[in-house]
C-alpha cells in the first residue's frame, strides 16, 4: 500500500489550501480560448462554464464559490469528458488534464463520495473474484431481462434496469470473463523472443471478452510470450474521474502487486484508456507510492502500450497495403482520443487496416472528434453523451460504411448505442478482432 496518502482536505481552509497549489499550473493559461473549438461538452452546450477555460476560472475563484455551493462546483468539474482534446489543442501547454484530475480529487476528498461510487470502487473493483462473480452472475441471468433491439450490432434493451439504464442499447455479458475463463496465464515468449503482460481491462475481461481473446490470438501467433495474473485488477480509472484518489491508489498498488510476480518487456492491452491511465496517471501520483512502487511504475511507464502500437512499432510486423478484394467491407475508423490524443496512436490502427484486402478504409469526417463516453461522464451525464455521440453517428452514416472500427472499448459501447438508436445496421468492430479474424485459428 501507498505509504502516504493523497492530501484529502478534512476543512474547507484545508481545501483551499490544496486548490492553491494548482495555482502554478494555472498560470500558463492566456485565456485565448483555442480550447473552445475542440471541446465536445462546449460544441454541445455552446456554454463557456463547460470549456475549460471556463473550468481554469472557476478554479481560480473556487474558494469563493465552493463556499456559496459546494455540490454545483463539484458538478461542472465533472462535466467534462477528460478527453484531452483541448490539452492536444493548447498553445501554451497547459497540464490541463493534471489540473482538473487533481481539482476533483481535491473537491470530492472534501465533499465525501456518495454510497453507490464507495460501493463500486471500494468494495467491487479491487475484489477480482467478486467483480467475476458478479459479471458471471449477470451473465448467466440476464438472457430473462434483456430483449434484443439490433442484431447486426448486438445491442440489447433491459428495460427492467430502465431506471439505472435509460434508453441505453448495449451488449451483453459473455457467460464467463476473460479472466475467469483462462485464470493466470503465462506462456514463454515465442519466435519473437518477447514476453508482454496483457492488461485486459474490466471493459474487455467482463464484457467484450471477445477483445482479449483476439489479442491473446495475435500475440500467439506472432510467437509473443504472454503473461496475465488472474488477480489484476481495474487500472483505476473510474475511481480517479470521480475523485477517488485513494481508492484509485488502492487499484494501482494491487496491480503493481501482481504484475510484479513476473518479468516482462512491456506491458499491452486492448484498452487505450487503460494504456493512457496507465502511462499518465499512474506517475501523477508518484509521491503517494512506497519506494518499491514508485520504482515499478517509473519502469513499466515506458513500456506500457496499446496492441496496435506494440504490434507496428515494437514487433515490426510489416503491414503492406493490400488491394481490396472484390465485395471487400468498407471500413470507417474511430479515432479514441485516449489513443490518438494521450498516446498518440493514430497511423498504427490505420495502417493494420489497409493491410486486410477485406475490408477498404474511408475516413469519415472529424474522425478524431470525441464519441462523447467518457466513461462515468456517460453515466451521470447521458444527455449530454448521447448528443455528443449523435454528432459522431451522423459522421459515422455520412460515409456510408459497412463497418466502423475503433480502438478503446469504451468507444466501441458508445458507437453501439448510438448507430443502434438510431436504427443503423453497422457493427462496430475493435480493429484487434479485425486483424485476428485474418489469422488462421491458433489460441482462441
Ligand atoms: S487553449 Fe490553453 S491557454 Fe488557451 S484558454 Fe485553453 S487552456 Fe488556456
Ligand atoms: S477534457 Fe475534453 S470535455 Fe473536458 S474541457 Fe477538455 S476538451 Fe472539454
């Protein structure tokens, strides 16, 4: 365990204390507003409290306001995707994403997280086989509550959960978790003379199984050693967007614990979110770490990466363009912004792509425009998600694909949605899975 807390203000002086300590990275702000153009939540809300740099003011006058009303600061600090599209478009480098990163961790230690959120990140994330069990649970009762709404997208309605769900279309959860199924894997480097630890993730352990499958068959294939301890936990994302700095600390020592039992030269997922977490927000909080901690995130930053960035620039599989095969798919891509705009991924899924004589690549218009998930920002906020999201639906059917592919599992839920509530018949498609289809039949 971390041998010195984050700071979580027990007084509001205490709070006001910490909130001054951004003050260095606000600075940097000239207020010029480039920001503005890249933000979804502003494209949707056209209000200037929802860009950030409405957000840096209201920061820089929060203690005042955190006095007239603590819940309705907290409130438009979370009404923002963390996205990082205005950090890649700032002129003046501001750390945005630390800072607010920081301020809800500030607001929300004062403030105290309410019992559902403690719940989930106390009591069932660091849990591996409880959040199994319980995934598994659903798995195997759900087939009673769900009704299928869109076949070519395997989208389903649970109008029982209407009330937590809305109106939400979404998938449905495999009998079993990647995890549950094959518990600790650990397989000797191949060929390639590499062994990798593949981080699943929750989203494609418990719900798109079917992502780690495919990386796992990839990996084999090209004779890469692959390590998973059955133990691994959230990369503790959900619990740093909501403030939870300390339960997120909690997720990261467990993983740190686990990864630790094996050596490894990097570490891989399907999941730009969890590779982006892990390389930027892991050594945010460096300070909070036990030595050996900190000595175990300063390696494994480096060498944490997205599959298809493991696969083009490290392994150096050559993947030529190929001609089209006649009645070839045509394919629009996605662009998470936790893989183009926090690891700089964009070229890599791109070229994995042309090189499937299955499928031609358009691009589709604003490719690289956020879906508008977000993660919790989807779950507190869908309004705004979805009207985000229809924006990124409608650039989506203007090229009329027959497939749309992406690279983060959370944007794969949200373009599921989206296309299927609207009626569309497009799958959407991991472009890991696409190029495992390719390979003749080995782990999976
Ligand atoms: S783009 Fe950067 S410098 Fe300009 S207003 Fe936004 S945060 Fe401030
Ligand atoms: S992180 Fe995304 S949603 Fe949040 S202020 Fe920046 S551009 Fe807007």
């Amino acid at each position: 365990m971390p041998d010195k807390a984050i700071p979580i203000p027990g007084s509001f002086r205490e709070l006001a204390e910490l909130l001054m300590s951004l003050d260095n990275l606000l600075v940097s702000c000239m207020r010029c507003g480039l920001c503005q153009a890249v933000c979804p939540v502003y494209g949707s809300t056209m209000r200037e409290a929802d860009v950030t740099r409405g957000k840096i003011a209201l920061l820089e006058n929060l203690a005042h306001e955190i006095i007239k009303d603590p819940v309705s600061v907290n409130d438009r600090l979370n009404r923002c995707l963390l996205c990082g599209s205005c950090q890649s478009n700032c002129p003046s480098g501001v750390n945005i994403m630390e800072i607010f990163i920081k301020a809800r961790s500030f607001v929300a230690g004062y403030l105290g997280l309410g019992v559902i959120k403690r719940l989930i990140f106390r009591h069932l994330l660091p849990h591996p086989r409880l959040f199994n069990l319980a995934t598994s649970l659903s798995g195997i009762f759900q087939k009673p509550f769900i009704s299928r709404v869109n076949k070519s997208i395997g989208t389903y309605r649970a109008a029982i959960l209407k009330p937590f769900l809305g109106e939400r279309h979404i998938p449905s959860f495999p009998d079993k978790s990647f995890t549950a199924r094959h518990g600790t894997i650990d397989k000797p480097a191949g060929k390639s003379g590499l062994k990798v630890a593949l981080f699943p993730g929750c989203v494609p352990d418990k719900l798109f199984d079917r992502l780690s499958e495919a990386t796992l068959k990839v990996l084999d294939y090209h004779g890469v050693g692959v390590f998973t301890p059955k133990d691994l936990v959230c990369c503790g994302i959900p619990s740093l967007a909501s403030g939870d700095s300390k339960g997120f600390l909690r997720l990261t020592s467990q993983n740190l614990k686990e990864l630790g039992q094996k050596q490894f030269d990097y570490l891989v997922t399907p999941c730009a979110t969890c590779a982006a977490n892990i390389k930027e927000n892991w050594p945010r909080f460096m300070d909070n770490y036990s030595a050996a901690e900190k000595e175990a995130v300063a390696a494994l930053t480096p060498k944490t990466m997205d599959i298809t960035q493991f696969l083009v620039s490290v392994l150096k599989v050559e993947f030529k363009p190929a001609e089209p095969a006649e009645g070839a798919a045509t394919v629009t891509y996605h662009d998470s912004c936790h893989l183009k705009k926090s690891l700089g991924v964009a070229a890599q899924p791109r070229s994995i792509i042309k090189s499937l004589p299955n499928y031609r690549l358009v691009e589709m218009p604003e490719a690289d425009r956020c879906c508008g998930n977000g993660g919790s920002f989807n779950l507190f906020h869908y309004d705004l998600s979805k009207d985000i999201g229809k924006r990124k639906r409608d650039n989506i059917v203007s090229v009329r694909p027959d497939i749309v592919a992406t690279g983060c599992p959370a944007c794969l839920m949200q373009l599921m949605d989206m296309l299927s509530q609207s009626g569309d018949q497009i799958p959407v498609k991991h472009v890991i899975e696409m190029y495992a289809d390719s390979l003749p039949g080995l782990a999976a």
